[in-house]
C-alpha cells in the first residue's frame, strides 16, 4: 500500500513538472517573438443570480476577446486549470495578492480575475487587470448593464477592449427583444380595436363607436 502511495506522488510530481516544463517552453518561445504580455485569465466569480456555467462561458469569451485584438498572448485554459489544480490553489478569495501567486505559479506576467452578479435584469462585471510581479491593478473595468443575457457577450467585448487600452462599442439591445415589444404593442392595439367593434356590433350603430365606461373596480 506504501508503496503504491509513492508510485502516485511520482506520477503527480512528474505531471506537474511536464505541465511546468511545457509552460516555460511556449513562454520562451513567446519572449523570442513579441512584446505582447502574456495573460492568463481565470474564471469569473460568481457574486448571484447567474449559473456558473454562463459565468465559464463568458470567461472563455473574454479570453477570446483578449487574444483577438492583438495585444495579449493567453495560455490555454486547460494548462492553466491542471497547474492550479495540482497545487491546490484556492480561487475563492481572489484579491491582488493571491492573483499574483497564481500567476507566478502559472509564469505569466498578468492575470485577469473577476466576478459577474446580476439583481433582476441588472448585471455587474467587475474585472481586474493585475501585474504578476508587483500585485498591483494595471486596469479595472466595472461595467453595469439592463437587459437580456445575450448582450453580456457584447459587455464582455468592451472589458477586454478597455484592458486593450481602446474605446468601447456600443452595447445594442438583441433584435429578439425589440420585436417581443413591437408584438406586445400590437397586441394592444389588437385589443383596443376588437373593444371598439364589439361596442360597435352592440350599439347598432353605423357610426363612430359608443365606449361605455370602465367597470368599476371592486
């Protein structure tokens, strides 16, 4: 039994230093090629009212983000969780010193952390650019957003543009949600119109249609 628990630490050891190995390799390799920082992203935090699930999934938008504009090299997610994991990292209390561990554990020279709540329809991102070496906040992005889920992904866009050091675009509300208000408004009108007839059909009248008034509330 002893000896099989020895066998697994080894095995243990030696995939977190193939994990290392790995890491300082393609980061040697990015120091030869460029100046972009490289950044690892972690998960956002979620503070309520949001699935963990939609937060990992905005997570991996970000991370998308970030490496489409051209400005940051971002290590892949499934390198950055198996080293956090193998060393037992805790990522529930995330402030800048405990960033700054994880990405000196990682090799990086930023990491982003951050969390997403919503109360309502009104969402918070709150997210955080930290330098490894210093702990210190290189950019904080706090974005407040009303309206439907699928306009996160355009939230999500402006963060890493606001880490990119460009101007924000405009968040537009989801076409579904402008024709879900024009159908409710014609349903009113509908409405409005089928009164005025019946009135009409009851009156006998040819005529302008007779409103009665309302009934009464109880």
């Amino acid at each position: 039994m002893k000896r099989f628990k020895k066998i697994i630490a080894v095995l243990l050891s030696a995939a977190f230093w193939n994990i290392q190995a790995a890491l300082l390799f393609s980061h040697s390799i990015h120091a030869q090629q460029g100046t972009r920082p490289l950044v690892a992203v972690l998960d956002l935090q979620v503070t309520g009212g949001i699935l963990k699930s939609e937060a990992q999934s905005l997570s991996d938008r970000l991370r998308g983000e970030m490496q489409g504009l051209k400005k940051f090299d971002i290590i892949e997610r499934s390198q950055m969780d198996a080293l956090l994991k193998e060393q037992d990292f805790a990522m529930s209390d995330m402030t800048e010193a405990n960033a700054a561990k994880a990405g000196k554990l990682l090799s990086v020279e930023q990491i982003v952390v951050g969390s997403i709540g919503r109360v309502g329809r009104s969402y918070t991102v709150d997210v955080r650019l930290i330098d490894v070496v210093s702990g210190r906040v290189i950019t904080a992005s706090q974005q407040d957003y009303n309206g439907p889920t699928e306009g996160l992904t355009q939230v999500i866009r402006n963060v890493a543009r606001q880490f990119a050091g460009l101007p924000p675009l405009k968040v537009s509300v989801a076409s579904n949600t402008k024709w879900w208000v024009m159908g409710s408004l014609l349903a009113v009108g509908g409405g409005v119109a089928a009164y005025m007839m019946l009135n009409k059909k009851e009156s006998g009248s040819s005529g302008p249609p007779a409103f009665s008034d309302p009934p009464a509330l109880p």
